[in-house]
C-alpha cells in the first residue's frame, strides 16, 4: 500500500508543495490558517468559503503568475481581475472535497507523513530537515497539525480527480480514427513571392508622401501628456539604521531565545511489514538480537521501499511527524538501539534511533533578519503619522511643495507620460489612472493618497498638461515613408501574387511558374503535421486545406512576415494505426486517453455544479 502511494502521489505531491510560498497552487486556500477575518465570500452547498480564503486564493495566484513571467510589474496584476477566476477554482475544488468525503476516500497519517517527508521544500542535503518544514509552515501561519490537515484535504481531492481522470479508455476503432488524422501524410507543392523583395523596388515621390500624409493627418497626433508632482512615503524612505542599537539586537535575541522551543531531534529509520504473520516478527527480532546489520534486514523486509533505499532512514522528527506510537517509541531510544514492534495504521514497525540533534539558534545567524526586523518595527509608528498626515494635508493643497516640506519628505516630478503609462513611478495603472482622472486634470485638485501596495504610497498633483497635436509632415516623414511603402508593397504583393495564383489555377505546375518568375519552390513528398523541414506556417495552412477530388487542391496565403505563397495540395493519404511503431502507438493511447479523461472531468465538474447550491 505505502509503495503503491509513493510512486503514485509523490510526483503530484512535489508539484503541490515544491515552493512553501505557493503551497495549495491549485486552490490557493489553507482555512485553518491563523487569522481573524472570517467574513463569507462564498457558499457552496451550505460550507462556507471565507473571504480570507479568497484573499489568500488571491496572493497564491499573484506569486504564480509572478513566478512564471520574470519581470512582470506585481502593479499590474489587479486583484478584481483576478477574484472571478479564482472564485471559480475555490467552487470547484470545494465541491470535489465534498465529493471526496461522500466517497470515503481518505490517507491514514502514515501516507501523509512519508509525503510530508518526501517533499522537496522540506528537504536538505537530500534528506528531511525537521527545521525547514517548521520554518516553512510557521511562514505560512500553520502547527504541525494544521498543516497536515489541510494537505490531507488537498491530497483526497486530488485522489478524486486522478480516479476521474483515469477511468478514460479508447478502443481500437477510435485509435484508427484518430491515426488517420494525426498521421495523415500529404504531397504538396508550393512556391514562395517575399515581400521584402518587392519593398526594395519601390521608389515614392514627393506627392505620394505629401498626399498621404494629408489624407491621414489624423493617424499623426500626439497623444496628450500630463507631468505630476509627487510625494512618494514608504518604510524603506524612513528607515535609519543609527536608530538600531546593539542593545536591542542583544534584547531581541534573548526574548526569541526564550519563547523558542529549541527541541532535540531525532533521526529515525525503520523496517516496516503492513502486515505481518508472528513468524516474521519473530524472524526479524532473532536477527536483530543476532546482531544482522539493521539495513541488511530493511532491504530483506521492509515494504517502506521509499526508505528502504536509505537503509529506512526517515529523516529527523521532534515528535509530532510521525503517529503518536511510533514517536512514543522512537522517544524511549539511545542512538542505535532499535525498538520492540511497533504498530501504527501503516502496519508494524522496527525502529532505529540513528542520531539526536539539539536544534540550535545563534545570534551570528538570525542577526541581519533581527536588524531587519528592528528597522522595520523603528519605522511602523512613523509611517504610520506621517501617512496620516500627508492625507491631511494634502487634501485641498494648493502646492504639494508645502506638505513635502512639513512631513519632511522629498517632492518629485514625473518625465511626461500618456495614458499608456511609462516608466518608474508611472508605470503604475493606479498613478496613470489617478493622474488623467477629471479631478487632478480639470479641478487642479491632489489625488487621493494611492496605496501601491508593500507599505508604499503616493499622492500627486498635476504639474503640466500637455495637449495632443497635430504633428507636422517634417516630425513624421520617416514614417509616413513606411507606411506609404508597406502599402504600395501590400498592393504590388497583391496583384503579382494574384497572378501567380491564377495561373496554376489554370493548370501550370507551381514548379513552372515559379521558375518562369525565378521564385524559391519546394515540393514536400509524405509530408506529416510532425514535419519540422517544412516552414511551420504553410505546413498547418496545407493540413488545413480539404483533400483534392479530381484535380489538386491550390490555394493562394500570406505569411505572417507578409509573403505571399501558393501552394498546390496533389494527394492526401490517410494514416493507418498497424504502421505505427509501439512507440507511436502508445503515445497516441496515451493522447487519446488523456484528452478523454480531462472531458471526463470537466464532465463530472459540470455535473457537480448542476447540483450544488451555491451562494456568492
């Protein structure tokens, strides 16, 4: 059973918990999580989903999306933008936990342990380090407990998934269907006419210019401008570290030193049987009292095949990883000394005490998060003052230059920027927004104080208004140049290509006339939608195209870099799955069988949502 969980789960459990920051990616909820808002957001079938759920759904979104596009302004991920789909993904994984538990399904505390030890995260050196995954989970406002409550619930939703999942099959004439569409093969012929090759031969006028520029002077305005003065408070503004003394260092350390539970540890390895017979407990207790090398009896008996590689080792515990029997046991251990049988829901156990560890905490090593720490709290009570009063005073202000100087803070000016934001300070939608709003623009007023997030604001005050304006043919001429250009290129692109079209229409080989025109040609013999010597573009346009009845099938498409090209469909042979390799057969079950299981489960979604009752 515990192998069959391991090799099952443990891939899942690892794209689950990899980053601690982002435990719960799928659902972004932890509801047993320390905090006071419990306000509903949701309802779904009479369970209530807290508003703080949501929240924390929310910021588990923002790090993923952050995560997967380096660079990304956090500004522009707005939380109304992203609530109705998260709500969305809370309903589903709700209505599949209620699901699950109408269903029995269930892990014991031994599956969830070995997970817990399995994970990446939680993990140094290669082996579980008791100190990580208590940091890591503190981080994130759980207890050992709680923590182990909330995955279980995730790890049963995602057993009722994968068993949706994977009840899909596909029979064999399905499998035929299927290859003779994915492995169809096609003859075609096709040549190239670029358009970079018509740009270089045109030549244009003065008039073309002229007169371009006068039919489209509305393309050539700027667009209006606003520059702003600005206040910009935040903790990292205020900070000053001469306010920090060795004293408060020293202070500080001795507080956490004595709220800390500096516990031993203790590493433990074991034998397990999931369900032995007397004979073989009795077995293996004659070796161990032999004096048999305990790792030569785990390898020989041991159904705990993660740890068995390890000699059974565990990794450390201080007394809440592991079900109560076995830390109880582990607990009455020297290093070294192996235990009586012990019984937990996993099976029976032998258990070794391998090593004891007394966790330690020293000033050299928490010193720069403790002067953090201390900066920061220096600067709370300020900012929070100073916050009130720049909205103070601010409001109604005639300059902002006077509340920059009695707060005591510097006043800046922005570059020029349009509505489509810029860089720095205006690269923020909420400033952008602020700065062209009626009230900043047209009554001259101070913005609201914006709250940019991470303990930053800001207040601003139009500077200068700049208004849009017709640009003069001298600012715009490189321009109007190009597009004049792209235009006549687009036309005489048109009409050549058109008459290239038409003549293998007519009859002529594409290799005729591409030759008669000195153009690139190619033909493509069984060619497949795997091809990679092919141009990707014309390859998806030909497989595209409807299979030739009499005569080829010719069609005339433009590139997205602007070519225009013809290609000439001549045969088309449909793919047949007993000349498929088992190789490709077997990928192609294993397509099939994954497009059908996730119809499969949206099916089953669908179905579930029909039924709930659900309250936003």
């Amino acid at each position: 059973m515990l192998d069959s969980f391991r090799t099952n789960m443990r891939g899942m459990a690892l794209g689950i918990v990899i980053v601690i920051g982002a435990i719960f990616a799928f659902s972004g909820t932890g509801s047993l999580l320390t905090v006071a808002n419990v306000d509903t957001a949701i309802v779904v079938n009479d369970i209530n989903i807290s508003e703080n759920d949501v929240v924390r759904a929310i910021l588990s979104q923002k790090r993923r999306i952050l995560a997967e596009n380096e660079g990304l302004d956090p500004a522009v991920l707005d939380d109304e933008m992203l609530r109705p789909g998260v709500i969305e993904q809370l309903i589903t994984r709700e209505l599949f936990a209620q699901d699950s538990i109408g269903q029995n399904l269930t892990l014991s505390q031994q599956d969830i342990t070995n997970l817990i030890l399995d994970i990446e995260g939680f993990q140094s050196e290669g082996k579980f380090d008791q100190n990580l995954y208590r940091f890591a989970i503190q981080q994130q406002g759980y207890t050992s407990a709680t923590f182990n409550d909330v995955l279980k619930d995730d790890m049963v939703v995602q057993q009722l998934v994968s068993g949706v999942s994977s009840t899909a099959f596909t029979t064999n004439t399905e499998l035929s269907a299927l290859a003779g569409v994915t492995e169809q093969q096609r003859n075609y012929y096709y040549l190239r006419l670029p358009v970079k090759g018509i740009e270089d031969l045109i030549e244009l006028s003065d008039t073309q210019v002229d007169d371009y520029y006068q039919n489209n002077q509305a393309s050539f305005t700027t667009d209006a401008k606003v520059r702003i003065d600005y206040i910009e408070l935040s903790s990292d503004l205020l900070i000053d570290a001469s306010a920090i003394s060795e004293d408060q260092v020293l202070a500080r350390f001795e507080e956490e030193v004595e709220n800390r539970d500096l516990a031993e540890s203790r590493q433990a390895a074991h034998i397990l049987l999931s369900e032995p017979t007397p004979e073989e407990i009795d077995e293996i207790q004659t070796k161990l009292n032999a004096g048999v090398d305990f790792a030569v009896l785990v390898k020989d008996y041991s159904e705990d095949f993660g740890s068995a590689e390890l000699g059974g080792d565990l990794g450390f515990t201080s007394g809440a990883t592991f079900p109560e029997a076995f830390e109880a046991a582990l607990a009455g251990l020297e290093i070294g000394q192996v235990s009586e049988p012990v019984n937990t829901d996993a099976g029976t156990h032998f258990i070794k005490l391998l090593d004891i560890q007394q966790q330690t905490y020293e000033l050299s090593e928490q010193r720069s998060r403790i002067e953090r720490e201390l900066l920061k709290e220096s600067t709370s009570d300020l900012l929070v003052e100073k916050l009130q009063n720049l909205k103070e005073l601010s409001f109604n202000a005639e300059s902002l230059a006077e509340v920059a100087q009695d707060i005591g803070l510097e006043l800046n000016t922005s570059e020029a920027f349009s509505q489509a934001g810029g860089s720095g300070i205006s690269a923020f939608p909420a400033v952008v927004k602020a700065a062209f709003s009626s009230e900043v623009v047209t009554d001259q007023y101070a913005s609201e104080v914006l709250d940019l997030g991470d303990d930053r604001y800001l207040v601003l005050k139009l500077n200068e208004y700049i208004d849009a304006r017709q640009q003069g043919l001298s600012e715009v001429r490189d321009r109007v140049i190009q597009l004049v250009t792209d235009q006549e290129s687009k036309n005489q692109l048109a009409e050549q290509g058109g008459t290239l079209l038409a003549r293998v229409i007519a009859g002529e080989s594409v290799e005729t006339v591409a030759k008669s025109e000195s153009l690139d040609w190619q033909v493509v013999i069984d060619g497949t939608r795997r091809d990679t010597s092919t141009n990707a573009e014309i390859g998806r346009k030909v497989f595209s195209l409807p299979r030739p009845v009499t005569e080829s099938t010719v069609e005339g498409f433009y590139l997205s870099n602007g070519d225009f090209v013809v290609v000439s469909l001549t045969e088309v042979t449909e793919g047949r799955l007993d000349r498929l390799t088992s190789q490709q057969r077997t990928a192609l079950v294993s397509a099939s069988i994954v497009s059908r299981g996730s119809r499969d489960l949206d099916a089953y979604q669908g179905s579930l949502l029909v039924k709930a009752t659900i309250v936003k």
